[in-house]
C-alpha cells in the first residue's frame, strides 16, 4: 500500500505544477485506498465553480483514472492537463526522482506541445436592448491564455448584428499576430461563415463585413500568413471558446 500512496503523490505533484502554469489552483489532496481526493479552482473565469476531482490509480496496469463529480463548461482542459499529466509519468522512474525535482522534470510531451503553433479562439455575441455587438478573441500558447482582448464594434447601423463581431474578431485577432511577428497560427471558432468568407464559399451581402474581409485578406496576403480553420461546436465545453463567448457578451453588456 506504501507504494501506491507513493504513486498518487508523485501525481499529484506534477498534476499541480501543470495545473498552476495555467492559473488552475488545486487544493491539498485527501489520500484513500488508491485514490486521493481534490478541489480545483481558477482565477482565470470568476464565475468558474470548484471542481471536486478524484484520481484512482491501478496498480496491475500502473495507469491513473480521473473522475470529475460535477460536469461543468470546463472539464476538458482539466482533461487535457491530466492527459498530459500521464504521460509525464509513464516517462519517470519515480523511485530515482526526490520530491525536489518533480517540478522540474520537462518531458518529450512537452517539448511536442512548445512546437504547435499558436490557438487563436475567437467569438461574437450581440445585445438586443443595446444594439452592442461585441467581439471577443485570446491567443492560446500549450493550454495557456497568453493574450486576450475584447470590445465593441462600433458601427451602429450595420444589420448583422453579432455576425459583423465575429468576423471582427478575426480581424482584430490577425492584427495581434502581425504586431507580434507571428506569421501562423490555428484559427478556432464557432460561426462557419468565418472560413466560408474568408475562402469565398460564401458571397458577402454586406458592406461593412465585405469591408472587413477585404482587410483581412490584404492582412494574410501582404504578411504572409499561414493560417489553418478549425470549426468548433459553440458550447460544447471547449474552455477558450467558453472564456471568448464570455468576453464578447461582456463587451456587448450581456
């Protein structure tokens, strides 16, 4: 049993260590028969309730399970983190690494996710009473929000509504790219007339989105931007577009 109490606290460390690179907190662990018991919580979202997790190990297979007692908006990045987690471990020989170290410890799974390009999610939202369509985009590096940015799109008199926001994302989002030099990154978002204009699949009917996705263009062309679309379902428990949707609705005063 000493052995596999070892075990979930060589986890658990590294769990935390990954978890605060994200701005995730954990709480000390409760320890049973072959699991520990925890709560996480972020900074990140205020509205973000604590999650009760637990995580079992087997020792016939050496492997862990995780088991998330509340299904919430954010259970996939606690997800990934834990995936990443795993993989950390089947890498180490615990009984050679002290306590000291765990927080150190980079491995090949680490070095694989430094090379991806950049997420960059980005969303819309409009208020009726308002008439405010707010946009709302963030740039994520690993499973780290490392820039985020939100506002209104001001011309009142467009009719699209939260379509104009979200091409306007885009746009915005395209202009933090070549302020920063980076010339590729992987474009999440929820609306498929993001790729649809974009490829001209789709012909423009209004103006001002037309405007804007002749600047958009212009942007890709003149800079040289490789960029890959990645259409994701809305509110399908994806943090980052959960966190934009967010932003873009507290731009619009929803």
């Amino acid at each position: 049993m000493f052995k596999e109490m070892d075990k979930l606290k060589d986890f658990y460390e590294i769990f935390k260590s990954n978890l605060l690179k994200h701005k995730i907190e954990i709480s000390e662990p409760i320890f049973h028969d072959y699991h520990f018991i925890s709560e996480i919580k972020t900074k990140e979202l205020k509205d973000f309730e604590s999650l009760k997790i637990k995580i079992y190990y087997k020792p016939s297979s050496n492997s862990y399970r995780l088991l998330i007692t509340k299904n919430t908006d954010y259970d996939s990045i606690i997800i990934q983190i834990f995936n990443h987690t795993q993989n950390q471990i089947n890498l180490l020989d615990f009984s050679n690494v002290s306590n000291e170290k765990i927080n150190n410890i980079k491995s090949e799974d680490d070095d694989i996710l430094d090379k991806n390009m950049l997420r960059i999610y980005v969303d819309g939202s409009y208020n009726e009473k308002t008439k405010k369509a707010g946009w709302a985009f963030c740039v994520v590096k690993e499973f780290e929000v490392i820039h985020k940015d939100f506002g209104v799109y001001d011309e009142n008199e467009d009719k699209t509504k939260q379509v104009i926001a979200e091409i306007y994302a885009l746009y915005k989002s395209l202009i933090w790219l070549n302020e920063n030099n980076i010339i590729q990154a992987s474009i999440y978002y929820d609306y498929k007339g993001i790729e649809k204009w974009i490829n001209g699949d789709w012909k423009v009917k209004s103006k001002n989105i037309e405007d804007i996705i002749h600047k958009i263009k212009k942007l890709i062309l003149e800079k040289n931007l490789n960029l890959k679309f990645i259409k994701i379902e809305a509110h399908s428990g994806d943090y980052f577009n959960e966190l934009v949707d967010k932003l873009a609705k507290k731009a619009s005063n929803i």
